[in-house]
C-alpha cells in the first residue's frame, strides 16, 4: 500500500491537480478546467495562476479579453475607451441582432474587441484585445471602429499600440461594410506609422481570414504565440486550389517564423517581460504629444 501510495504521490506531484475525466461530470461547472488539447484536467483557479496555459502539455488555451488584460497590464492602470459603440444590424441579416445580444451578455462586452489606455511595466501604451468568445473575433463596422479610434488615440498621445488578434475573420451579417474595416484600420496605422510610431501587433490562435490580411499583419513587430493558426483561406481550399498536399505545420506560427513572417513565437508567460522590452528599446526618448 505504501508504494501505490508514493506512485499517486508523484503523479500529483508531477502533473499538478486533477480528477480522473469520468467523475468531471459529478463536478460543479467551472470549478475545473479541461484542456483542448491533451483533456488534462485541473482546478480552474489553477489554470488562471497558469495564465491558461497548460501545465501538462504548454497548450495555449484561449484568453478572454479581460484575462488578457490581467495577464499584461499593471495593476488598475487599464481604462477601457468606446465601451458605448454598439453593433446595429444594417443588412437586416435575420437574427443577428440576438446573436449579438446574447454574446454581449455572456462575455460583459459591448463587441469582439477591447480598447483602452494602459501600462506595460510603467510603460503607457493604448492597446486592442479581441476576444474569440465574441461572434469567433469577427470583424463587423464596431470593431473596425474601435480599432481606428485606438489607434488614432495612440497616434494622438505618442504612445505605441499593441493589438492582440484573435478573430475568424470578416462578419459575413455585415458583408462588404466587414470588409471596408480592413482599409480603415490600416489607414490609420498607416498615419501612426507617419509619425513614427511603434506598432506590436501579437497574433493569438487563431487569426484568420480578413484580419490575418489587414492590420494583423502589418506591426512594425509582429509575434505570435506558440503554435497559433495564422492564415487567411482555410486548408481544404488550399491544397484545392494548388492541387497539393501541405505540411502539417501549414498556417502555425512556427511555420510561419521559419519563412520569415514573423519576428518571433512567445510563450504566453513571457509576453509581458518581451512587449515590456520591446517597447522600452523603441520608445527610449520619444516625447509624447499629450
């Protein structure tokens, strides 16, 4: 008894809290957490200190945008701008606007990002989280807004802007007004770039499609964390259209860092440490304007 005593021991010891997968049902909901990936389960008190990232497998598991802001900005010093924009339905797609309502309600935001001013270790900076549990980070005419309207604060205040994407897309309920949002934000970028501005744009898993292909894409920085989907048109269609079969490593981030499309892949605990430097390294000196 004394050695089957020990072996669970060390399974604890090395594996961190958990409960065997066919008693997680008798389970109150959200006390635990399960990954995606290996169905590691763990306390998801834990699993927050971890900052979701996996302890068994390094999972990046997906942030909501208030986590996020947990994770990076120094305590009480975020302030949240545009929180007043809101999604209206002005192709008449049917059901949209409950869509909308129901997801508001269940994330506590107004749309699929969140923009605000905050600090990084000391550092101010505006900043743009979006947030997958929102419509899947679709890009709809709000969220093309308040991206311009942080970028032009940015641009305003000196300050550097840091976007962290996660998003499917385009909204397809908003149709070409979607797609006018990819012009208007890198436009503004463009303006911020002018005045010589720094741009960080950290791509989270996943970021496709219309935002893959826009502002994603263009950061005077671009990072991503491990083993995020980056890509603008899916696999399947693809290989379809070139007739041939892609790695398995197709659309990763570590694909796309070996061929040169991004500065580096960052683990999540050590994205403030390497924003925190990077922003200290480009903004040494610089006077704000306001």
């Amino acid at each position: 008894m004394t050695m089957i005593r020990d072996i669970f021991k060390r399974n604890r010891e090395r594996n961190g809290p958990t409960i065997p997968s066919k008693a997680a049902k008798d389970v109150p909901e959200g006390l635990m957490f399960k990954c995606p990936e290996c169905k590691h389960i763990v306390l998801t008190k834990e699993m927050a200190k971890l900052q979701k990232v996996c302890q068994k497998c390094d999972h990046h598991c997906k942030m909501t945008a208030q986590e996020r802001v947990e994770s990076l900005m120094d305590k009480d010093t975020f302030e949240s701008i545009d929180d007043h924009l809101k999604t209206g339905n002005p192709l008449g797609f049917p059901g949209y606007t409950e869509k909308i309502e129901a997801d508001s309600k269940k994330t506590g935001l107004n749309e699929a990002v969140l923009t605000g001013t905050g600090k990084i270790d000391g550092q101010p900076v505006v900043a743009a989280i979006m947030d997958s549990h929102f419509r899947m980070g679709s890009m709809g005419s709000v969220v093309g807004e308040k991206i311009t309207r942080a970028v032009e604060l940015a641009t305003a205040k000196g300050y550097p802007f840091v976007i962290f994407t996660a998003s499917g897309g385009a909204r397809m309920q908003e149709g070409v007004l979607s797609l006018m949002q990819m012009a208007k934000t890198s436009v503004a970028l463009k303006r911020h770039s002018n005045e010589g501005l720094l741009f960080i744009s950290v791509l989270t898993h996943p970021t496709t499609g219309g935002v893959s292909a826009s502002f994603a894409s263009v950061g005077d920085i671009n990072i991503a964390e491990p083993k995020a989907l980056i890509g603008f048109a899916g696999r399947r269609v693809i290989e379809q259209t070139v007739r041939e079969k892609l790695p398995e490593d197709f659309q990763t981030a570590e694909f796309l860092l070996a061929h040169g499309q991004l500065d580096a892949v960052v683990h999540r605990h050590n994205m403030q440490k390497t924003l925190s430097s990077l922003i200290r390294l480009h903004t040494k000196g610089a006077v704000a304007h306001g």
